[in-house]
C-alpha cells in the first residue's frame, strides 16, 4: 500500500484524538463556546470558555475554534497571544493559527516563546534521551511536540543530522529561534524541515509557504546511514520521499528480536523493510515483504545489503497487499510470523484503504495464511482509535477467520515518544502480539 505517515503522525507517524474512552480529550462540538457579557475582547490575544479553561489548567496544550470567546482584532496565524479566562485569569501564552487548533501553548506563565525558551526545552529533551538511548542507536526522536513542552513539532536526530517537522505554517514565525537553538544544543551538521499536517486541517503540503528540505547547514548527500541498537538503515532526509524508517516502533522491534529465528516471516506494508532487516539479521529463516511501492522495495534490499544480508534470500513482491494475501490463501503458503502495520490511509488497486473499516478484513486475510501457533504481529497508528476499539479490530478479524487468538505482548511507541500524562493525545500507537491457536 506504499507510505504510510505515522504520527499521523503522524505520523512519528500521525496523531490525534481518540474518544474519552480512549483518555484523549473530544474536540467541542460546534456551538460549544456560548458568548458571555461579562466577555471583553483582550489587548494581546483570546478569550476562552469554561471548558477550555478547566482542560488547559490540567495540562492540555491547545485551544480549538470553538473554545474562544473573544479575540484581539487582527490576529494573524504565527503571533504570540495570551490566553485569558472569562474572568480575567492569564491561562498562559501561545501561537495563533487559522487552522483547526487556533492556539498552541507553550507557556503556562507569561514570557516570551523565543530561542532562549527552545533552547532550555530541547536540552532537557536531549538529557532524557541520553539516558534512555543505547549507544548503537543513533536515530532517535529528540523532541515529541507537546509531550516535550513543544506543540506542533517534533525533532528526529539521524547521527548528526536533524529533521524539524512542523504541524502547521503557524509555527513558521518561530523556526528561526528553534533551529538556531537546536544547532546550539545538538552541534548539528544539517537541519531539514518536513511537514506533517494533520488531515482535519485545511493546509494542503504541496502549497507549503516554505518547502520541505535542507534549512541549514550541510546537506548529506546519498543515502544517510544510522543505525538502531547497530543495525544500520538508509535514510532521506531531503523531503522528497518517506525518511525510510519509524523510530517509535524501536522497542517493538526489541522485544521481537529473540523470537525470529527459524521462521518464516511475512511482512505486510513493509515500506523500505526494516522490520524485515531486523527479522532477517536474527535468524528468520525466509523474509518476505510486501508493499505497493516499487521504491520502496528497491529500498528495502538496499537495506539488506547495508547489513551484509542477501536479499536474494528473501522475497519482495511488489502489489496491493489485500490481493497478494488472497493469492498466497488460495496457494495454500503459510507463515509463522506475519507483522500487519498498515498506512492510516492508502489507495491501491483493490481501492482505498479505510483503517477504521478494513482492519478487521486485513487480520482476517492474514491469519488465512498463518500457520496454527503462529504469531500475528498487529499495530495500528490511528490516534482516534482507542486501545480498546483496536483490540476489538483484532477479535472481529479473528472470529471473521475462524480463528482464536492469545495476546502475548502489548507495546506502543519507545520511551523518546513519551506521552505526557496532560496530553493523553500523545499515547497514539497501539502494537500487539497475539498466538493463533485453534478455537475450542
């Protein structure tokens, strides 16, 4: 099915809001916000309802159209505002935006969000990353947006490169202070930038007021070599393609590691292959990985070449994955592990892929060709999908394929994706494990 875009985070990877059921919190429906005559417009930035104010003293980060029940006339998208309750109470300062988060907070007291402020959040971003990071991993995530104290972007280090990916044209008014502060704190050789909107937002990529690619700095030219716990991947940082590897599935792939040998390991959406390297490098007997993209795959094996591995050992097949699953269930082929990470939105041949809707068809198939105790290996990057609603995913494709199923591991993204616990947003990915076992 090609890119997917996690966190979307998101989509590091997509990313967003799931139901009160999954701990995030529900966008105000319209007509929320109920215009108060003890209202006054402020000198320097918006008024907030009740409700906002209650969520924004517990820790939340963003304001929503709704929530506003006045403004300072002539606001435009990148300034710095105040935040004020209706009775006058200062909630804090953020940026502006005309998109579907009006206000972004990055105080909670007044000053200023400058590079002084960039500079004391990214160092003690970077302190938690020393002591979390092994010393064969060398592409990391270094700050994740809100959970990091900076909303709407996120900072992935690759050895000594960055990539600052921005949510919103917003947040442009301070990536000045933010890459000069980054180059201070991080000794940077090259800065990229990426964008990474969320699609309920009117901001369309192609029509970035600054395109994606080298900001400062030296570009690296070729293929970037990094490595995770010292198994290498290429990456790209220029903009034009994927980054070519998901750094929160990190510890997902730890966990694995001892679990791969001998077996035959199907690879569904594989992208540029690195569950596929790893699975390869421990001891998997045959790997083969399937993806729409034709780039993709040829950068797969050049991932495998990277680590001394001959992908002629192995298989890539290029093709929709739904069609490829009914071809191997109708040639009788069996696995013994098959990971299914599909995109949050993808258009194929077999038409378009709705997560929400064909989840539970695409464990079905993929159980169809595996082996009885074999494992599925599940994730899902859908923020406003709970953890709970993904397990129920999982079950109904289960019972669609007459199958049972044991969960024997849960993860979700590596401890650089911390999720604040005022921002349960941040808790976006879900991954699991599960045995297939006949029903009895």
């Amino acid at each position: 099915m090609g890119q997917k875009e996690r966190g979307r985070p998101a989509k590091e990877r997509h990313h967003k809001k799931t139901g009160r059921s999954g701990g995030a919190r529900k966008k105000p429906h319209k007509g929320h916000a109920v215009q108060s005559s003890r209202t006054t417009t402020p000198k320097n930035g918006v008024v907030v309802e009740g409700g906002s104010e209650r969520w924004l003293k517990r820790g939340f980060q963003w304001v929503y159209p709704n929530e506003i029940l006045a403004k300072q006339n002539g606001l435009t998208s990148g300034r710095q505002v105040d935040i004020v309750s209706q009775s006058g109470e200062h909630l804090g300062c953020g940026i502006w935006d005309d998109g579907w988060i009006s206000v972004r907070r990055f105080l909670k007291n007044s000053g200023k969000i400058d590079q002084s402020l960039f500079f004391d959040r990214i160092a003690t971003a970077r302190e938690h990353r020393e002591q979390i990071l092994d010393d064969e991993t060398n592409a990391y995530r270094l700050v994740n947006a809100e959970n990091d104290g900076l909303p709407g972007i996120r900072i992935d280090m690759f050895g000594s490169h960055a990539l600052i990916s921005l949510d919103s044209p917003a947040l442009l008014s301070i990536l000045t202070d933010l890459t000069k502060a980054l180059e201070t704190v991080m000794k940077t050789r090259g800065v990229y930038l990426a964008w990474r909107p969320d699609p309920r937002d009117s901001f369309d990529v192609k029509s970035a007021p600054r395109s994606p690619g080298l900001i400062s700095g030296h570009p690296h030219k070729g293929p970037l070599r990094v490595t995770e716990r010292g198994v290498a991947c290429l990456v790209d940082l220029h903009g034009e393609k994927s980054v070519g590897v998901f750094l929160d599935m990190r510890a997902n792939r730890a966990w694995l590691e001892n679990y791969w040998g001998g077996k035959r390991v199907l690879n569904l959406f594989a992208h540029t292959g690195f569950f596929s390297v790893v699975a390869a490098i421990n001891g998997a007997s045959e790997v083969t990985s399937v993806d729409l993209s034709s780039h993709y795959l040829d950068r797969a094996e050049q991932n495998f070449i990277a680590n001394d591995l001959d992908p002629t050992n192995h298989s890539f097949i290029e093709g929709d994955v739904r069609k490829v699953l009914d071809r191997f269930r109708r040639k009788e082929e069996r696995f013994d592990i098959a990971i299914l990470d599909p995109p949050s939105f993808s258009h194929g041949p077999a038409g378009v892929l709705s997560l929400k809707k064909d989840y539970p068809g695409l464990v079905s198939s993929t159980l169809r060709v595996l082996e009885n105790g074999g494992w599925l290996v599940a994730a899902l990057n859908l923020g406003e999908v709970s953890p709970r609603d993904f397990h129920t995913m999982v079950h109904k494709g289960a019972q669609k394929a007459g199958d049972a199923l044991q969960l024997i591991f849960e993860g979700g993204q590596g401890p650089d994706f911390p999720a604040h616990v005022d921002f349960p947003e941040g808790r976006y990915l879900k991954f699991g494990v599960w045995r297939k076992v006949i029903p009895v």
